[in-house]
C-alpha cells in the first residue's frame, strides 16, 4: 500500500451560491462561510441544539441559502477508507409519524504533515522525520442509492461507483495480430497463430535458419486454434520479445502476423502509448464483452488499470493478462457502473486516493422526531486520535522562528489598534492616517493577508511612506473593514485598519494562533439537564433532582470557555439561542471555530452512555419516542464496525488508532481557516490592455474575473507560461467568444486547407492558384463553387473523418468547428472539455457534444476551453504545452498552439507587451 501523502490542498466542502441563473461561486474569504454556517438550523460546534456535545457541524436547509449545496466537496488532499450506503433511507416510527434518516457515510483519512520552513531546513542534505498527524473527515447523512438511479440523479463519486468498460460491438473490428507456428522452418505449413500476450519456452534451433526455434511449451496463453506440441511446431525469434529467462519469449509488439482463418476473433487493439511512435506499436486485443477499468477517463486513448471479467474469451486467457497492457480508443468503449457495497460498512482493500475539492457524496435526508418535512443535511466533522496537543506543540516551535514576510496571517489584539472611521474624503490620493479619529477595537480576530490584499480597489488603499528622518520608504495598506470588528463594549464598527508592527502581530498557520484545547468531561446527562433547564422544559422539583448534574455541567471545560465567548446577557444560563445569535459575531465564531475539544465520539455506540439519560427523558412515564431515538442512534453509529472490521482483518494500516473512540475534534471552519490559501489575482487589468489594446476597458474588466478564477483552478503560477498563455488567447481571440467563421474565397479556402504544408509553411501558390508540395483537398478545386463562400459545406469537408468527427455527410465538421478563445475544434476536443468540464464542475453538468455552440455563446464557457486546451495540449512525442511555456520562447510554443507559425509577429509583440510586467525579458 502507497504512503499517504500529506494536505497540500484545502477546500471548502461547497462553493457559494451564485446569482439567480448563474453558476457557483469559490469562496474567497473565510468570513463568508462563517455567515453561512450561522444560517444553519442547528447541528452548532461544540454544543448542539439538544445541549449535548456535538463534534461536528451541519449544512441544511438553513446553510442553503449562502451555500450551493448540490455535491459535497473533499476537505482536503486524502484517501477514502471506508464508507457506508443505504439502499434507501432507513425510517424510525415516532408518534408523530415515519421519519426519515440516512445511515450513509464517507470516512476519509488525512495527513497534516509540517513542511521544511526556513531555507537551512530545505538546503540540509540530511533527511529529517518532520511533525505528523493524522486526521479524518467524516461526511454523514449522505444520499441514499435510490437517489442516484432517480432521473436526473446526480453521479456517484467513483469510489462508490467504479466505471467498468468494455468494447462496444460495432467497434470491434481490429483482428487477432500475434505469431504464426509453422510445420518447420520458413516455408512449413501454418498451424496455427500466437496472440500477444503469449509467453513461451523455446527449444532447439534450426539448423538452416538460424532465426527460427522449436517451440516446446506455451506456459502463458495459448495457440489459436489449439495445436499438439509433440509434432513439430516452429516459430521466428526475431518476432519474439526477451524475457528475463534465456529460452522464454514474450509474443508482443513485434509480432503482428494475421490469420483471420485460424484466429477469426476480432475487438480492439491495445496500443503501447497514448501519442507518438509507440502508439502503432500493439500490445494485445481486446474482445468484446472482456470488462476493464481504467486509470483516467480522459483524453482519446486511456490506459488500462484491470480486467475485471472475460479474461477468458479469446484470444484472451487469464494467465496472460498480466503480459498485455496499454491504451485503448476512447471512443471505441461503453461505460457501465458497478454499483456499490449497500448497507454495510465497507472498509476499502485499498484506500482511494482523493484531492481537495473533488466530489465526496451528496446530501441525504435526515428527519427528526418533531421535523414536519423531511429535508437534506449533512454532518460534517475532523477529529483525530492522535495527540493533537504536542504535534501542535511541535509546529509552533518549527515556526516562532519564521520571518514576518513568511507568515500570512494577521492578528489583532483586543484594545490594541483602532479602527479609522471612513469619511468620504479618502481614497487612494487621501488615504487614512494613523493620527485620523477612529474607535478602539475591542475584540481579537485573525486575518488572512492573502484575503485582505484581494480586496477591491474601494477597499483597499496601498501608500509609499518615508518616516521622519529616514530615506527609506516602505509600503502601508489599509483595508476597509465594515460590520466584522467590535468595539469595546461589543457593537459592530466599520473602518479604516493597517498593519502596525507594534500593535498587530504576523503568524504562521503552524503556529496555530488562537485555538485552544477543551477536554471536556460532562457527561451526556449533565448537559442534557442543563440544557432542559435553561431552556424552561423542566421544574424545579425537577431541577432541584438533577442540581449535581446542572453544577457538574455548567462548570465544565466547554460551558467555562463558551461562557467567555457566547453568554451574552452573563446569566449563566447557556442555550441554542445565544449560540446562534453569536454565531452571526465574525469575532465570536472565529473564537468557537478555534476550539479543539476531547470527547467520546458521538459514532461510538455504548448502550450504557444513553441509557444513563432515561431516568430524565422519561420522567417516570413511558416515552416510546426515546426509545425510537435510541434504536436509531444505534443504527448511525459506526466506529465499533470499522474498528471491528480491520482488526478482523489483521490490517491495522488501513485505519488505525480507532480503539479509543475518546478523539480531538477540529471545527472545519476553524481548521480550513487557518491552513486554506487565497491566492492573489495572477492577471490584472493592466496585463489585459497589453496583450489586447484594441480591447476595451469594459470588456477585459468582465473577462478578468473569468481568467483569474481559471488561473487558480488549474494552477497557472508560472509567470513565463502565463505571459505565453495571455499573449497566444489574444491572438487567436482577442480574448473574445469567438466562432471559426469557414467564409471564405476560393483563394483563401484554398491557402488555408487545400494544400499540404512543408517545414509546417502553407504549400499554396497565389500566383499559380496551385500547390507547391501537391494537394491535399482536390474539391476545393473540382467543386469551387459547393464550397467557397459557404461555411457550412466547407467545415463539413475540410474536417470530415478526422478530429473525432464523421463523415462530410454527418455534419460534424461544421457542428464542431472552432470555437473559444482558444478555437476547440473537432468532436473528440469538445468531447474531452465536456469530460473536463463535468468533472471540475459537477454542479454545472453541460453536454457540449449536443450544445457546442456554448464554447461560443458563453464567456465564462470560452475561457474555461482555453485552458482545458492549454493544459491538455501535448506535442507527438508527449511534452505537455504548460511544460514547455514555462522554459521555451514564442517561436516553440507557437508551433505547439498553431500547428505552424501563423501570426508570430503579432504573438511575440503581444508577448513583449506584457513581458515587463511580469518582470521578464522581452524576445528579440
């Protein structure tokens, strides 16, 4: 089993709603969530509605309204261990009806691993164990089978649903290819074919051919038809590939005799590699009703993974399978899905390996006893059974000793800094000053910098300052902040805030700034009598029964921190209430989200824990209800089963330290808070004007949110491949939607697609109307008037049978001509961006193969196949464009872009235009 890799990436478990008709949003300031989370109806951290400790938080129909909660996201980069589905939601009979909840689960583990922070540390030559935990994320209530095989059901993440693939029958037309056996040497009879695949032992060599060996024994494989290898049976050597025994042989690559008599079996080939040489090269075939999986879906050819059945149907036999692997056509396949484990918990063979963002499940129903509706929820939680407090010890040491410029999260201290009152004065050539009026802040709260500086330009000013005396000057930026800080006697103030060396201080996330550890140790009876008397439900014979369990309660850890936080009118007297209303505070729930706490957890089934609370929930009188409640409890718990599971298995890697279901709990909000990055806006408006000048300021200031959200998305950091990036789109597009028009003269037609191309230079010949290295499109010729002027005709011809498209008949070329700002043309390219698109995007779900022209019709569509292209372009021999534009100059990847060099005058001004302000070199 491969080592866990450890978080490189965080994520949100949903993006914000977007506008009416538009799609979601990323969240681009933690404070957003924080909003959110408030909204929801209860499922509060640590304490829940019902007074009980509750690890985690929910998402309802509350969060609903901030969140586009249409497919949960994987916090963090990890891997699934373990997960349960229910075949449909279980039901629990309470007085007041049927009500129904999921059982289903995702359980998935994370390594939060130190990384080397100072440059000493990365230039040791010697290797060092860095501070490690593991933590898990823990997705529950999630939808029921039913609900994926509804129409317009939403996809099954793939661990739950693996893909199966296999020929589909109108494909399979390649035949058998392998090695003929012979009567004797050379010129003897055949007897028979060796598919590839097949591994043999040979025997004597003939006397007059040196070439040519007695075949003795076939030990992978077989012979097709069968033949007896007692009578004479000769093969050719040379066809033959070495093994790493000295008399065996692999039947493989070379081998490509064909005898559709003797082997009449066809399928699909499988081919050595994806692109260049090696892609003619054959490996094996592959018969039609032989299931398979495959590594990635993507690009035109995949590579097997497994052969999942038909291992046996010819020319395949199972103890040969191993010997035959490689790529297969894309198009050639038909997917089916292999449903999952339903019920039962399932603990992964292998752990599924899962990045940040990617679809963990989707919402499922959970009804309580007095909910009228049944409505979707998700619990979500982190906790860890390792000791969270000395690996957070550990980190903060590794880090105290980080320069400011290496730490990207600002605190403000309670009473430290002030907040200067914003006038309509200010702006960029008046900004605020440190000696302007302003109110004292009166609580602490945590920044992230990254977020503060993608603040827009109204609300953030950056000003050149030279102190008094001194010739050197330094950078101030002030951020406006309205209705997040407080004042000292808690009312919400808007204003003015800088960074002060002597009054607001820098962290790194390791340092873990502000996050306090609870190990709380009330029991459920305490707080659930607690809870019933603060919220009136019961009296004061009643109260006064319970006075040791109330005390007990309201003095513990968690109740003794929160009151500090959330008891806002000082009563002493915590309820649901109260937490809500600060939850809405960004000071108080950045406080709550940063507490870490101990706990049994909640998962853990133990009889006695719940039966220690009927005395108060009956009350001495029958309560079917609560029992209902138990029984359902009993069913969501799952902690036992896992820990069961693997232990039965004797596999204690595949999760591990489940036996003490007393855990540490990390508020999501809290954690992905201090670790998740906000990257700074790559592409700016000045950057746009450059590449595009005849482009106007409205127009780039609509694309540039587009551009900057792709940039992210795919990771384009690189300030040398953006430069290429921005400056290639503007020349194809002039970073517009734009749609190949195919309207062209007899000359033009001709010049672009009528002749073959030499040193990659059009081979056309205005002078003569011919082609200087012969035609390549001879009815641009014979039939000038079908085609010249009419676009449809002519994209229907010049891209007939290539680029995934059919015939000139089908319509395809037209359908699939170029658009974007980038120009996908071709079926299998709108194909690959629609598999792209879906994947990254599973909320916006688009079939572009039916709806192509939304390439062109869409900005937000156009921008996005412009990297698609960008990052999925590969030359023959398979270097990837992103790689060679981060070294290579315009001439090189304008022959990977164009396929020539068309237009490279106007793409390196464009580049030299925006190379300065990347701080590069411009091209000669």
């Amino acid at each position: 089993m491969t080592e866990l890799s450890s978080v490189q990436q965080w994520s949100y478990p949903f993006n914000l709603k977007g506008e009416e008709g538009q799609s979601s949003k990323p969240v681009t300031d933690p404070l957003q969530y924080f909003d959110a989370l408030a909204k929801a109806k209860g499922g509060y951290y640590p304490i829940g509605k019902n007074g009980l400790w509750h690890g985690g938080v929910h998402f309802d129909s509350g969060t609903a309204a901030s969140l586009d909660q249409s497919a949960i996201r994987c916090i963090a980069d990890g891997e699934v261990v373990a997960y349960r589905v229910d075949d449909t939601y279980k039901k629990s009979n309470f007085s007041s009806g049927e009500k129904l909840f999921s059982t289903g689960f995702v359980l998935v583990r994370h390594k939060l691993e130190l990384p080397k922070l100072n440059e000493q540390a990365n230039a040791t030559n010697t290797p060092t164990e860095q501070p490690s935990l593991i933590f898990y994320s823990l997705y529950m209530h999630l939808l029921d089978w039913a609900g994926y095989t509804k129409e317009n059901a939403p996809t099954p993440p793939n661990f739950l649903n693996k893909a199966v693939y296999s020929v589909k029958a109108d494909k399979a037309t390649d035949v058998v290819k392998g090695l003929r056996v012979r009567t004797a040497p050379r010129n003897g009879q055949i007897k028979a074919v060796l598919p590839k695949g097949t591994r043999v032992k040979l025997g004597e060599q003939s006397a007059t051919n040196n070439k040519w060996y007695r075949l003795i024994s076939i030990l992978e494989g077989q012979a097709l038809p069968a033949i007896n290898l007692d009578e004479e049976c000769w093969v050719f050597e040379g066809q033959l590939d070495h093994t790493d025994v000295s008399d065996e042989r692999l039947v493989g690559v070379k081998a490509n005799d064909t005898e559709p008599t003797l082997a009449p079996q066809k399928g699909l080939n499988i081919r050595k590699a994806a692109t260049g040489a090696d892609k003619k090269l054959l490996t094996g075939l592959i018969p039609v009703d032989v299931t398979f999986t495959l590594e990635t879906d993507t690009g035109r050819y995949c590579k097997i993974k497994e052969f999942i059945s038909g291992q046996n149907i010819l020319p395949l036999k199972e103890d040969c399978i191993k010997n035959i692997s490689g790529y297969v056509y894309k198009e050639c396949l038909q997917a089916s899905r292999i449903p999952p484990t339903l019920n039962d918990i399932h603990v992964l063979d292998s752990p599924h390996p899962i990045r940040a963002g990617e679809i963990i499940g989707h919402l499922g129903i959970y009804q309580n006893h007095d909910d009228i509706a049944a409505e979707p929820m998700l619990h979500l939680e982190v906790f860890s059974c390792e000791d969270v407090p000395a690996f957070i010890e550990k980190t903060k040491a590794a880090a105290a000793s980080l320069p400011d410029d290496k730490k990207n999260l600002l605190k403000i201290h309670k009473e430290a800094s002030k907040l200067i009152s914003h006038r309509s004065d200010i702006s960029a050539s008046n900004p605020p000053k440190l000696s302007d009026t302003g109110t004292v802040i009166g609580v602490d709260m945590i920044f992230n910098l990254e977020v503060l500086n993608n603040y827009p330009q109204d609300r953030k000013i950056t000003v050149t300052e030279t102190s008094p005396g001194s010739k050197t000057s330094k950078t101030r930026t002030w951020w406006r902040l309205d209705n997040i800080l407080a004042d000292q006697q808690g009312n919400k103030i808007s204003g003015w805030l800088t960074e002060q060396s002597e009054l607001t201080t820098r962290h790194s996330p390791w340092e873990w700034e502000g996050f306090d550890f609870i190990r709380e140790t009330p029991s459920n009876l305490d707080h659930l009598a607690s809870h019933l008397t603060n919220t009136n439900q019961i009296d004061e014979i009643e109260q006064a029964s319970y006075s040791a369990n109330i005390k007990y309660s309201e003095s513990g850890p968690i109740k003794e921190r929160l009151y500090k936080i959330l008891d806002l009118n000082n009563d002493k007297a915590f309820t649901p209430t109260e937490t809500k209303l600060a939850l809405k505070e960004a000071w108080l729930s950045q406080s709550i989200y940063k507490l870490i706490t101990k706990y049994e957890s909640e998962w853990f089934w133990k009889k006695n824990k719940w039966e220690e609370i009927d005395s108060i929930m009956l009350l001495g009188e029958e309560n079917s209800d609560w029992s209902t409640e138990k029984e359902r409890i009993e069913q969501l718990s799952w902690w036992h089963q896992v820990n069961s599971i693997q232990n039965k298995e004797n596999d204690l890697t595949t999760i591990h330290n489940l036996e003490n279901p007393v855990t540490w709990h990390i508020s999501i909000a809290g954690l992905i808070d201090n670790f998740n990055t906000f990257e700074s806006n790559a592409i700016t408006l000045e950057m746009l004007a450059a590449v595009n000048p005849s482009g106007t300021e409205i127009h780039h200031k609509n694309i540039l949110p587009i551009l900057n959200k792709y940039t992210k998305a795919y990771k384009l950091k690189n300030k040398r491949e953006l430069a290429h990036f921005l400056s290639q789109i503007a020349h194809e597009s002039n970073l517009n939607a734009v749609e190949e028009g195919l309207y062209y003269s007899p000359m033009q037609m001709r010049a672009t697609f009528g002749c073959k191309a030499k040193n990659r230079k059009s081979g056309y010949n205005s002078l003569t109307n011919s082609c200087n290295f012969g035609v390549l499109r001879e009815k641009l010729w014979t039939n000038e008037s079908h085609y010249a002027r009419n676009a449809e005709n002519l994209g229907n011809y010049v891209y007939a049978n290539r680029l995934g498209n059919g015939s000139e008949e089908s319509g395809d070329g037209y359908k699939y001509r170029g658009r974007g700002m980038i120009q996908t043309t071709g079926k299998d390219a709108y194909r690959y961006f629609q598999n792209v698109h879906n994947r990254q995007n599973p909320d916006d779900i688009r079939d572009f193969i039916s709806h192509p022209e939304l390439l062109s019709t869409s900005l937000d569509y156009s921008v996005e196949s412009a990297f698609v292209f960008w990052f999925s372009k590969q030359t023959a021999n398979g270097l990837k464009l992103s790689d060679i534009a981060k070294t290579e100059g315009v001439v090189r990847v304008t022959e990977i872009v164009n396929g020539g060099q068309n237009g490279l005058t106007d793409r390196k001004n464009k580049y030299n235009a925006i190379a300065p302000l990347l701080n590069l070199e411009q091209e000669i």
